[in-house]
C-alpha cells in the first residue's frame, strides 16, 4: 500500500476552511514559513539503472517523433510516460521492445547494448494498445503462444499458462475466444500472455484505455499490486494525468518528441518545471508578473491581474525578472472577511478581494470561480469536509481569497 498511501499525500489532505479565520491559524502555524521552502526531495539516482535510454531518435521522414531523448529506469520500477497523443510516447516504447530502431543513441538493458537483439529474444514485452489478441485462439493458447515459439516444453507450458491465468483470475474462462470475453477479461488475456515470459521490463501502451471509468480504477489498483508482487519493472504509457499519478513512482511528462520533466507525482504537481507542464498536469491559477524585489527566498512579484504577490522561492533561485506566480486551486482559501493579520507578514499571506462568480458542488470538493476587481478569474477547490456545509459560498457574495507565499511557484518559461 505504500503507493496508495503516498499519493493520497499527493491529493488535499488539509482540511481546508470554508471561512472564517479558524483555518488560518491551522495552516499558516504549521505549514507556511520562509524555511519551509525547500526543494522537494526526488529519489536518488540509480548508480546502475536496469534501462538507460542515451540520446535516443527515431524520424519518420522529415518528422522526428523521438527528440534526442535520454531516461534512466531502475529495477522494479513502476514508471508512467504522460502526454499529449502524437508526441512520441507509442514510438518509444516500440524502440525499448525493438519494433523500431533508433536512428540515434543507444538503449542499455543491465548496462548492455540491446541494439543487436531481436524483439522476442529481449527480456522486454510490450502489451500493445489493442491487446492484439488472436481472434481464432482461446485465452490458454493465447497466453500460451510466445512460450510454445520460444521452445518451451509442454509440460512446463501448461504449468505457465495455469499460473498466469490465476495471477489474472480468470480461471474456469481458458477455453473462450476473445469474442466471448469482456473488455476487462481481453485486457487480462493481454497482460496474462504479456507476462508469460517473465520479462524483466513490461511495457503497456495505454493499457486501461479502452475500459470503462470504474473498471480502469479497479485495473489501476489490480496493475498495482500484480507489479509489486512480481518485482517486473512495468513502463506504462497514458494521456490521463491522474492514471499517472495513481499507479507511477516516477512520471516522465513527454512533449513533442522530449522528456519535459521526469519527477515523482507529488513533485510534477507541486513543483512542475514550466508553465506548460503545469497546466498539462491538474488544474492551475497563472499570473504573469515582474519580480520587483527580493526579500532572502521571498520575492515579491507585480502581476496586472492580481496586485503584488508574495511568494516562496525554491532552489534554484529564479533568474528572470518576467515571471509567472502559479497557484493550485485547492491552496486558495475562501473566507468572507480578510483573514486577520499574519504575524507581521511572516507567513507571505496573499489576500485578493472578489466577487463569486461561479459555484460547482463535485460532491467531494466545490469549485469556485472568483472574479477579481482586474476582471481576472481566481479558481478555489474546497473540500466538503462536512455534510451540511453551511459556510458554502453563494454567486455573488463578496469574498477574500487567500492563500500563502509558499503555496506559490513561480515559474520562468
Ligand atoms: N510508422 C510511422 N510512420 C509515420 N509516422 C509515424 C509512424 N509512427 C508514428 N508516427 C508519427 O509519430 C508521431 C508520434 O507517434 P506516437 O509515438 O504513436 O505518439 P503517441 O503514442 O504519443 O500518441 C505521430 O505524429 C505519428 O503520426
Ligand atoms: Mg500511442
């Protein structure tokens, strides 16, 4: 559960205040302080990764779907590839498994070169999109197919497929053809024939896409714990952010051909490396701005939408003056006067007056929208931490957003 656990740290945990200066206390005391702002840890390098990717390209025609790009995997990690369809996640992944060949640099498996290896002789295996069943086989044959082709005896075959059918649950289902199965049981074939061969990398292209939103949940957790049983080093590859963060220790978010950022869920959300990967992963607040002076690790930032903003500045200090103070939802407070002084401005507390404009109750938050006196929009995501929850804020109340220095990031490009 230890995934579970950490990426539920990932999620709102605070309970936030729905008004009033009660909330304050508790977060600026315990949270908010100039030496809080500290870069966010991220794991320790391997000294020697299971999979090194140096320098890798692959070009169709004049089109280069893989830029130049270079990541390190460890064994037994569970990494997710995130980003926009067509940016090169598919064609990776068909280089790892040796489907294409890099035009440039070279994919180490355990320090060795696997250029020379053919694709059923490497210890990786890639479960394709469309699961690429055959149609005309039952679910034992085809989990069974790479192992009769790799020469395996009969005996240990039947012993193989058994095991595997149990590790998916589908047992009493061997006789079916794909077209008798659910999507779900199609995905499990696929992951069942995928894994047979006890590969040392899986990969999975998009492997939850084609299942409905409960059912990829339950497949999310499923996928989980199946890779922490079998200590396989799993890559998977999603355009949906939350999948990432759900199942990944590390994310790599990939734009147009590169690795963006490679940084565990918490870190891609809390300290993302560009305004575009901000705004890829989760819901953000953007004010562009000038830094106007620097106080140690507080800057103070002029924004035309939102005044003069405090904030927090990580390692590495920035070094532009044109900036932009980036700000999540569920770190902007409502409350219906301005919170009480902060302790002579220790805390970097940034109040913005404004009138709601938009409520939308989600069940487990609210979200508003705040208008601004500049016209700009400020988005709060609150938790319903109650059930009659008689603090909600109404369209057209008067409200003072807040939020502190170090709930800010602020971001150069
Ligand atoms: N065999 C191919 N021939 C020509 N173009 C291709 C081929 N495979 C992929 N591409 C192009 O390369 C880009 C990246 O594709 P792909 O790796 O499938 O992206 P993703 O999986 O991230 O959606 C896309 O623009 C795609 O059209
Ligand atoms: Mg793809």
């Amino acid at each position: 559960m230890k995934r579970l656990s950490r990426c539920r740290s990932t999620a709102s945990l605070r309970p936030l205040s729905t008004g009033g200066e009660s909330g304050l206390k508790d977060v600026t005391s315990s949270e908010a302080s100039v030496e809080a702002a500290k870069p966010l840890p991220e794991p320790a390098a391997p000294d020697m990764p299971l999979l090194r990717i140096e320098s890798v390209a692959k070009s169709f025609g004049n089109f280069r779907a893989v830029d130049q790009l270079s990541l390190d995997i460890r064994a037994g990690e569970f990494f997710a590839l995130l980003g926009p369809s067509g940016c090169g996640k598919t064609t990776l992944l068909r280089m790892l498994a040796g489907f294409e060949t890099p035009d440039e640099g070279r994919i180490l498996l355990g320090g060795k070169d696997i250029a020379p290896v053919l694709p059923h002789e490497r210890p990786v295996n890639m479960m394709f999109q469309n699961y690429a069943l055959f149609p005309h086989l039952s679910v034992r044959d085809n989990i069974a197919f790479g192992l009769k082709r790799a020469g395996m005896a009969r005996a240990d075959i039947a012993a193989r497929v058994a095991e595997m059918v149990a590790l998916v649950k589908l047992e009493g289902m061997e006789k079916r053809k794909p077209d008798q199965l659910s999507g779900g049981q199609r995905q499990r074939v696929a992951l069942a024939r995928s894994l047979a061969r006890r590969p040392q990398v899986l990969l999975l292209d998009e492997p939850l896409a084609a299942l409905d939103k409960k059912l990829r949940e339950s497949t999310q957790g499923e996928l989980m714990e199946l890779q922490r049983r079998l200590g396989t080093t799993f890559i998977i590859v999603t355009h949906d952010q939350e999948e990432a963060m759900t199942m990944a220790d590390r994310i790599g978010v990939m734009d147009a051909g590169r690795l963006a950022q490679v940084a565990t869920p918490r870190n891609l959300y809390e300290a993302p490396a560009s305004r575009w990967i901000a705004e890829f992963v989760g819901d953000i607040n953007l004010f562009n701005g000038q830094v106007m002076s620097r106080d140690h690790s507080r800057l103070t930032v002029s924004t035309s939408e939102a005044g003069s903003l405090t904030v927090s500045e990580l390692w590495p200090p920035v070094t532009k003056d044109v900036v932009c103070v980036a700000i999540r939802p569920e770190k902007v407070k409502l409350s219906r006067r301005a919170p009480a002084s902060d302790e002579g401005g220790s805390h970097g507390i940034n109040r913005l007056e404004g009138v709601v404009a938009d409520v939308n109750y989600l069940g487990g938050v609210t979200t508003y929208k705040v208008r601004l006196e500049s016209g700009a929009m400020v988005r709060s995501s609150m938790a319903n931490t109650a059930r009659l929850d008689v603090d909600a804020y109404l369209a057209g109340q008067r409200v003072v957003a807040w939020f502190t220095a170090d709930d800010c990031m602020v971001l150069e490009q």
